[in-house]
C-alpha cells in the first residue's frame, strides 16, 4: 500500500477560496488494476570477462538476496495453489506464461508442485497426529482417478484390488482439521490410520459416516459409531409411494432433528449442553419412532 500525504501544506490558504486554512480530513482511496503473469521473471544480463593470459572467465555475481537456482520458492507455492487450489491444468498455464514471454513446460510445473509436495509432508503427518485427537471425526468416500494407478492397474493381476477413491475427513475438537486421503484404501482403512495415533487417555473417538462396510475400521475398536440421518431419510423417501403412512412418521420425525440441530447451532451448546438437549428433546422422538413399529 502507498501513502500519498499533504503534511506540508496543512495549514495553508485555500487554494479555491483563498479564505479558508486546510486541515486534516478523511482519506480518498485509489485502486489502479494491473495485469501480469501468474509466474513473472527478471533477467539480469551480466557482463563476463576473459583474462587474455589464463582465458578465465569471470561472473559477476547476482544481486544480494537473490535465490539461488532459476525457480524461487514463491513460484513453487504459486504453481502448486493455481494447479490444485484453482484448478488450472498445467498445459494451460504453459499455454499463458509462453503469451507473456515467461515460458514454463508443463512437466517443469510439476516438478515445482512436487517440491512443495516434499515440504509438505511433516505438516500432513502432524495434522494427521492433531485430527486423531478431536472428538468427532466425520468422513466419507469417493472415487478418484489418479493416472499412475491406472498405469498400475494394466500390470496387476485380476484378484488384486484396482480400485482409486479419496477419503475425506473432518475432525472437529479444538480446532477443525480437513484432511484428505487419495489411493487405493478404503475410507475404513484409512481411519484406521488415524485411530493409531489416538492418544488412549482420550478413550473413543465418535466417527460419523454412511452405513458401508468400507467405512468401518478393520484393525481398532478404538471408537463409537454414529450414522447419518441425512442418508436415512432419503432412504425412506425413496419408498415413500410404497408405504406412505409409515415413511410419513419417520420423515417427520427427521424433520424435527434437523430442527433441534439448528437450536442447539444457534444457542452455541457446550457438548454436556448438547447431550442435555438431545435427552430431553430428541430422544422421545427416538421413543415414539419406536413404538410405530
């Protein structure tokens, strides 16, 4: 941001009226919009010199604070963001920079990502460790199509799983961790990953999801399984026309929860609050669900 001030004429005759003195007001604000490459160069031009006995060559050096090497840390972080922040393909961004007169092939692109990908590792391994410890964890399942699995694929045999998902996952506790699984392990597996850094004095992790197989953990019993009530009522929806009368009940029912999640959203319960709430308004909602059986 630059400041543009009038300090040295405060106090000065009016230039319109000639009557009045200037004095401090508010400030006005200009905002000029340029346009440029996402990945901009400078190129220095640095004069050598050949001594006419040896025939060595000297450099100049670069200009103090210079990075070395030709790509900085910026344009890595750049190229990383515009590719999977912003979903800009690499060809099209190879396709912008050579207009500029600012080149970068689309495999160099990727081995800058891949730079940032290597320094981010630790930070993915200890988001990993501080999402374990949070009090519920919500997750889910989709698929994916990652190009060296699907070169994989045509060298494995039949009886070996082929398959490619993503698995996300929100932890929520004292902060709000997103994480993000890619490769061939199921949504289940990948919990499982997070349940081993669980520390034991914090007892069960509550795990919402879907009812697949695939979202259950295989190797700990280290949490409590909760459903999605979204899923179960579009489940009844879907054969509304066939038992009307009974999926009205439950539908309604549904309806009402959403609407006790929405108070205690807005009433900003504790968790204790919360189970308080639950007890004393939803759960003879459960009761009468049960009895309509």
């Amino acid at each position: 941001m630059v400041v543009c001030e009038n300090d040295d004429v405060i106090g000065e005759r009016c230039p319109q009226c000639q009557r009045g003195t200037l004095y401090r007001f508010s400030a006005t604000i200009d905002i000029p919009i340029d346009g440029q490459a996402p990945l901009t160069a400078a190129r220095y031009q640095r004069l050598r010199l050949r001594c006419s006995a040896c025939l060595a060559i000297i450099t100049p050096a670069l200009p103090a604070g210079l990075e070395q090497g030709k790509y900085t840390h910026r344009a890595n972080a750049t190229t990383a963001v515009l590719h999977y922040g912003l979903g800009m393909p690499f060809y099209r961004l190879e396709k912008l920079q050579a207009m500029v007169g600012v080149p970068i092939a689309d495999a160099t692109q990727w081995t800058l990502v891949e730079r940032v990908a290597d320094c981010a590792y630790p930070v993915f391994n200890a988001m990993v460790h501080h999402a374990a410890q949070g009090d519920v964890v919500y997750h889910d399942t989709t698929h994916v199509y990652t190009l060296s699995l699907v070169k994989e694929n045509k060298q494995l045999s039949e009886d070996t799983r082929r398959g490619m998902f993503t698995t996300v996952m929100v932890s929520v506790g004292e902060q709000r961790i997103v994480l993000y699984f890619s490769g061939r392990q199921h949504a289940g597996e990948n919990m499982d990953t997070l349940l081993f850094q669980r520390s034991e004095a914090l007892g069960p992790l509550i795990k919402m999801s879907d009812a697949l197989t695939r979202n259950r953990p295989k190797l700990s019993d280290n949490y409590i399984q909760c459903y999605c009530a979204g899923h179960a009522a579009r489940q009844f929806g879907d054969i509304r026309g066939f038992f009307p009368q009974q999926c009205e009940v439950v539908l309604d029912i549904s309806s009402q929860l959403y609407e006790h999640e929405a108070a205690i959203e807005k009433q900003a319960l504790t968790a204790q609050q919360r189970l308080i709430y639950y007890q004393q308004h939803t759960r003879p909602l459960i009761d009468t669900l049960s009895l309509s059986r």
